[in-house]
C-alpha cells in the first residue's frame, strides 16, 4: 500500500516508495505533480475522482474511492484510494493525506469468478436433456431450457420455490420425485421408478408420465445424484430427464444408460502526529482521528497525559516499531511501517504509518511527523481475497467434475478453434491418448488435420451468433448430433463455442430398422393382394 502527502499551499507531494512501485516509476527518475496524476487516471474515472475531491476540500473532508490507471506500459491496475483533507485552525484546508491500495488481482479473481459461475450456468442451460438443480431445502435454484421446453413451465415461476413445486409441472400436485430419492430410501418411490442406483449415490429410473391437457403421455428416463462442495458435505442434488418414449415405443426393453451429473458453486480513519523521539513517542501533537482510530480523545495522547502513544502499540509490535524508525531516522529517510494496536475499548486494530524526522539546519533532530492510518479493513480485504481465490478453485474443481461427469462430448472452443477445455469423453476419442496441448486446435486434436474441417459448426457459429446443429456419420460407422452454441459478452459478441456432440448411432439402426419392416411389410401386402 503506497502513503501519500500533499501540501495545497505549495503544491509539494511526498509519495512513499511502494507509491511510486504501484505506478510503475522510479523515484529519482519522477517527480509527481497534480497534472502527472490526473493524466495518470482513466479517462473514464476522471470525473468521479475530480467530485470526489472537490467535495472532500468543501466540506466532506475524507474520501474513498475506486479507479484504474494506465501505466507507462499501457496495463491497467486497479486502486483504492482513500484521503483526508486537513485544515488549519480557521478551517482552511492545507493538505491532503491518505493511502493507495492495489487492488487489481482481487478484481482479476472476481472476474475470473463470475466468469466460471456464468459458464457453468451456460453449460446446464444448453444441456440436451432437461436438467434442474435444488438445494438442501428443496428449493430449485437451476431450470434449463430444455426441461422448460418439456414442462412449459418458465424458470422465472419456479427458481427459488420450495415445497416439491420441481413435482408439479411433471406430475401436477406436489410429491417426492426421483430426484428425492438421492438422500432417502422410500421403497414405494423405488419401485415407481424401478430405480437403480451406483456406488457414488447416483438414481436412476423411468417412468410413464401420463396425458394431461395439452400434453400427450411420455415415458421418461431420469439420473439424479448428490452435489457435494470440496469437503464432501451434501449441498443439494441435481436431475437430468429425456424423453424416451420413441425409443420405448420401438423397443420396451431399451434402457437408457447413465446420464450426466456433477457437483455444482469506508473511509480509513487517520490521525496525523507530531511526536518526539523517545520510547514513550510522547504526543505533542496529534489530529481529531485519533478519536476514531485509537479511542481515545487528543488530549489523552497529549504528553502521554492518560497513556503514552507506545503503550498502545500491541506488545509483540513494540521493539519491531522502535528499531525500524530509529534505522529510517540514522539515513534521514522517512519511514513506513505496518502494526498493530489496542484500542481504548480493547480492540486490536492494524495500521500503517507513514512518517519521518524532522531536523534543524545544523542536523539536529527535532521530533518526528507523519499519519497514521487505520487499514483493518485492507487486512480484511486481503483475508476476503484468499476466501475468493478458495471459492474459485472450489467453483473451477465442481466445474471441472460436472463436464467430466457427462456422457456427451462437450468441447469449449475459443474464436481461433482452439481448446479451452474438454472433457472425458471428449478426451477419449481422441486418435491418441496423449494430453491436450496448449493452442491445440479441435480439427488437429480429433480429425490430425491443419485446417478446420470443410463444413464446420462452431465456424458457423462465431460467424451468425446463432445456435448451429449438423448430424453427420464418421468412417467407423457411427452416427453424431453436434450442436455448436455461442456465449456471448455483455455486448452481444461470441466470445467462445460449445460443442455439444450426441452418439445417435443407436437410434439411427433403429430408425433404419423400423424403416425396412415398414417396407417389408408393404411388400407382403402387395404380394398377397397380387395371389388373390
């Protein structure tokens, strides 16, 4: 965290070392005016930096803000500034101090975050078969496309509903479902489904759903299974539905095989300080945020009439502190240095200081300047960033386990048709069993080929921002649906593609079967109407 210090009557700026690291400048090489900074800011923040120091100077006092700002390099970081204006005894501002925080990876990494949360729920949303999603209270918290399709019943009537309302678009009153039997061994329910179950807690079964109006009957085959979070405590449950009934119809002892699941996802109070160069670091002068980050009022501090300034410093801190201003103060440097300290009412409080020596012309020296401020809430920040970063990889491992819990091939696909990610079943088709390379393409990884195949979906697809589907047969015999579907950026552009790719290699035998009886059958009636 960079400290900084600015004199409005000279226009003088004092920045700490890690300020000029933040900006990428070094300090004999740059001196900072206003004019550098300002055109150090985004064009876009500009304004609400420039309000939010003008009301600082008229009244406010303190200010927080965050803006980005543009190296030398061209890059952008992310800042958190907060300052306060300081005046003197007829109220009339004559500097500002505060500090600047990096705060660029935290919001590299709620990016990154939001950006897996809205591909995973991309990648639900498209799946083929009805899919939907509850949590441990049985609420639905994820109702695809296609299970809107099957039911007609939007997402928006039923996120967030509890009481078996997932029941009622299916069956019409609210009961226990497939997807219920994940945690519970109700033998009645088992029986309705024939349900069978796998060692790692997945359901599966069918069931004839009867006629209802404007619905003709269907029978359904349904995979259910638990979600779990990265320590291996139930969440909720998921369930993936397909309409067999053509299959059913053209031959009843044809069992769906397993489907896909997987696991789901202030101002800085300051005070300034004039203080002499002793242990106790006696008072002689400090501002009204001491109130507010210390708890006690100036005059406590005041020639340590109720307590010394070092008093407060946290015990495990105290020689820390001593020895590293002493070190600033024998090279005349100013100094910066993070601590703790015990408040008034007990509490343990960090803060930064940001100080140096002031010394005569003949080098004596005279007492010791600077601010201190309170940044708790950065410590927070950082503590908040490492939760995040957990949260992400726990996010990114679900992610991962649903992809390689499905059947279907998926493929994510970047604009130049390289792989971002695929899953297993996508992984064993491969010609070879060696491991996807960076910048590997989808036509070099499954087809040994340096261009992109003549007819191909996902280019359609990034060129028309549209949903394209192809079936096509491969040399081996088997048959393939590919779907290629765009996700786009807030602006509407395709950023990537997912492939989705089906084997219907059985269900195109059987259709071509039962298109061959229908022609036998034919012929057997004309032959028989040819001997009468």
């Amino acid at each position: 965290m960079g400290s900084w210090d600015t004199d409005l009557e000279t226009g003088d700026i004092f920045w700490s070392d890690e300020m000029y690291r933040l900006v990428g400048q070094e300090p004999a090489a740059f001196t900072p005016t206003a004019e550098q900074l300002f055109e150090l800011i985004h064009s876009d923040d500009r304004e609400d930096m420039q309000r939010a120091f003008d009301r600082a100077l008229t009244g406010e006092r303190a200010y927080r803000l965050e803006h980005r700002v543009i190296l030398a390099d061209g890059s952008v970081r992310h800042f958190d500034v907060q300052g306060e204006v300081q005046c003197d005894a007829a109220g009339k501002p004559v500097r500002i101090v505060g500090t600047t925080l990096d705060i660029t990876e935290r919001k590299v990494v709620e990016e990154d975050l939001q950006t897996t949360h809205r591909r995973l729920a991309d990648i639900i949303d498209f799946l083929p078969d009805a899919t939907f999603v509850i949590d441990r209270e049985k609420r639905v918290v994820a109702w695809n496309r296609a299970v809107e399709e099957m039911t007609g019943v939007p997402k928006e009537e039923v996120l967030g509903q509890g009481d078996y309302a997932y029941a009622l678009p299916f069956w019409g009153e609210r009961r226990p479902i497939l997807i219920d039997l994940v945690e519970s061994d109700d033998r009645d329910l088992e029986t309705f489904y024939g349900v069978a179950r796998t060692e790692d807690g997945r359901v599966m079964g069918e069931a004839f759903l009867p006629p209802a109006e404007n619905r003709a009957g269907k029978y359904l085959w349904g995979v259910a299974s638990p979600l779990y979070d990265t320590e291996g405590n139930v969440i909720g449950a998921i369930e993936s539905i397909r309409d067999i009934s053509k299959r059913k119809l053209a031959v009843e002892a044809v069992r769906e095989s397993e489907r896909r699941l997987a696991t789901l996802m202030a101002n800085l109070p300051g005070m300034a300080y004039r203080c002499r160069n002793d242990r106790a670091w006696t008072m002689d002068f400090v501002s009204e945020g001491c109130r507010d980050l210390t708890g006690y009022l100036p005059e406590d501090l005041l020639d340590s009439h109720k307590v010394s300034y070092a008093h407060i410093i946290h015990p495990d801190d105290r020689e820390r502190v001593w020895h590293m201003i002493k070190a600033s103060l024998v090279k005349k440097r100013p100094f910066q240095l993070e601590y703790r300290i015990r408040t008034a009412g007990g509490k343990q409080r960090w803060v930064a200081e940001l100080g140096r020596g002031i010394f005569s012309e003949g080098g004596e020296m005279l007492f010791l300047e600077g601010i201190i401020t309170d940044i708790t809430e950065r410590k927070q920040v950082e503590e908040s960033l490492r939760r995040s970063e957990g949260e992400f990889k726990r996010v990114s491992q679900e992610f991962r386990t649903l992809l390689d819990g499905i059947p279907d091939v998926i493929v994510l696909l970047s604009p130049d048709l390289e792989v971002v990610w695929a899953n297993q079943a996508a992984a064993a088709l491969r010609p070879s069993s060696t491991a996807f390379l960076s910048g590997e393409t989808c036509y070099s990884a499954w087809h040994n080929r340096t261009t992109p195949c003549g007819i191909c979906p996902a280019v359609e697809t990034f060129r028309s921002g549209e949903i394209v589907e192809r079936t096509f047969a491969k040399g081996d015999g088997r048959s393939w649906h590919l779907k290629a579907i765009p996700l786009k950026d807030s602006a509407g552009g395709v950023i990537n593609v997912i492939e989705i790719a089906s084997d219907i290699t059985e269900q195109v035998r059987l259709r071509e079967e039962a298109e061959r009886s229908s022609r036998l059958a034919a012929l057997g009636e004309l032959a028989a109407g040819v001997a009468h």
